[in-house]
C-alpha cells in the first residue's frame, strides 16, 4: 500500500475526512504517528454539525497540526473495538517543513 502525502509547514491543519461507519460500529482508529512532530485529534465539533440523514453514519475529521520539522507516518484504522482485524487501513506519510 502506497502511502498517500502531506505537506504541512509548522502550525499549519489540515482536516483529513474520513467516510463514516459508526452505526455498523466501525470506528477509524488512530494506529501510530510521532506525537512531537504532529498532533492528531478528532474533530467533535464538526462531527456534531455535520449531522447525517438517519441510519447514516457521520463521516469522521481528523486535524493533523505541523508541530516540528521532520518526517512521520501515520496509520490509521477502521475497525469494531472487539474485533482484531480491520476492515480498512489507511496510511500517509507527513512531512512538516
């Protein structure tokens, strides 16, 4: 799997949309990233005002945030908490400039 790339400089966001799965009980989970390089965080402000149609799950936002120079590669993961295999991963490699 190829990594897909972001280009951050320091202080900079960027808003990684990810398609919703939570009412099948998916959830995307974070695997790794280098927390002194970017900051990873959930966005619950704009899950709350993106409210989907019924029996449609809410896309997730992630906020990835340019702390420190360097280079870092961040997987995530759409899974069920009580399950060990995902369904999906997604992976990308961040450089922060």
């Amino acid at each position: 799997m190829k990594p897909k790339l972001i280009s951050l400089s320091q202080g900079d966001q960027y808003k990684l949309h990810l398609k919703g799965h939570s009412t099948s009980g998916y959830e995307w989970q974070i695997k790794n990233s280098d927390d002194k390089i970017v900051s990873v965080k959930k966005d619950l402000e704009i899950l709350t005002i993106l409210k989907p149609m019924p029996g449609k799950s809410p896309d997730g936002v992630l906020i990835i945030q340019g702390l420190s120079t360097g280079m870092v590669k961040l997987t995530i993961e759409l899974k069920r908490s009580w399950e060990n295999k995902p369904e999906e991963i997604k992976v990308y490699k961040i450089t922060v400039r």
